[in-house]
C-alpha cells in the first residue's frame, strides 16, 4: 500500500527491504517466517526490523525458530491472535490452522519496542502491554490511533523515525 506509513518509511531508507504482505496462498505462518527468514538471508550483520499488525507475529514466530544478528525492532499495532477479530478478519479457527497460535511469549532476543494504540479494533492495550512484557519490550502506547494503518488516518507517521533512531542509536538522519 504506498499510502501506509511502513512503504513511506521504506522508501526513505536505503537498502531497505519488505516482506511480501499476507495473501491467500500465503496465510499459514510457517510461510510468511520463512519468507522473512528468507529476506534476511540476503543480508549481512545487523538489521532492524520495523513490523506492524501480522508482520509483528511473523517476527515473533521468527525470533524463537532463528537467530541472527538482529540490533532492534519496531512492532506496531500487534493483532491479538487468540481473541476472535472483527468480521472481515480471519477467524480464530482460521489462525489457529494456519499456525498463527499460540502466540510466542518468550523474551525477543534483541531489544524491541511495541508501539500500541488505545482503541486497536485488532488487540485490546491490555492484551498488547501483556505480549510486550512477554517478549521483554519496551511498550509505548501511542494514544488512540486505531490500527496505525491508512484506514485509522495514518500515512506517514514520523514517530516510527523516531523508534528507528533510538534502537540504531543513530542521533540524527535515518540508518543507512
């Protein structure tokens, strides 16, 4: 989506590369770690990872089956994949087929920071301050911002440069 602001953020930043976003023929979790394992494979030394919604399962599901030099990772707005979503979402029974469940619960083995909202149709900031003690990341709830996706009013969202910095440690400009 060119409007979303992870497409913005990644046309900002050099050597910058996506995983693919979920599709029918790739619902099933083990597919969509693989093609982040994948992806990563191409890529010496460290990376920071920016995920939001499923991209943040995929990168939890990740961290327990791989290791690899990781310096940080953004993961905004986590869907809660053990409580039914809204209609027109998979349901629990389809999340449950395609591996997304149980949800990863042990400590990130790099540093991270959970970006939540406070009406999130998709996660509860309860249950989403619960995953980020969990995984042992800094949470940060942004304040009612729905999704953080073009639906909720967000394109660009310049407090995503913002995290970027702060786990490249970068004092200013974007990383390379």
């Amino acid at each position: 989506m060119p409007d979303h602001w992870q497409t913005i953020l990644a046309n900002k930043i050099e050597n910058c590369r996506s995983v693919p976003l979920l599709e029918k023929d790739r619902l099933a979790c083990d597919a969509q770690v693989a093609a982040l394992d994948e992806l990563l494979s191409d890529i010496s030394g460290e990376v920071v990872l920016v995920a939001h919604s499923a991209g943040v399962m995929t990168t939890v599901h990740w961290a327990q089956q791989h290791q690899r030099p990781v310096k940080g990772a953004l993961l905004a707005a986590p869907p809660d994949f053990e409580s039914p979503l809204p209609e027109g979402y998979p349901t629990l029974e389809s999340l449950v087929e395609n591996g997304w469940t149980p949800t990863p619960r042990t400590p990130l083995p790099f540093p991270s920071i959970v970006a939540g909202s406070t009406n999130d149709l998709l996660a509860d900031a309860d249950r989403v301050a619960d995953l980020a003690r969990a995984w042992g990341s800094r949470l940060t709830v942004v304040g009612p911002v729905g999704h953080l996706n073009p639906a909720s009013g967000y394109g660009e969202w310049p407090q995503a440069d913002e995290f970027i910095r702060e786990l490249t440690g970068a004092s200013s400009g974007m990383p390379d």
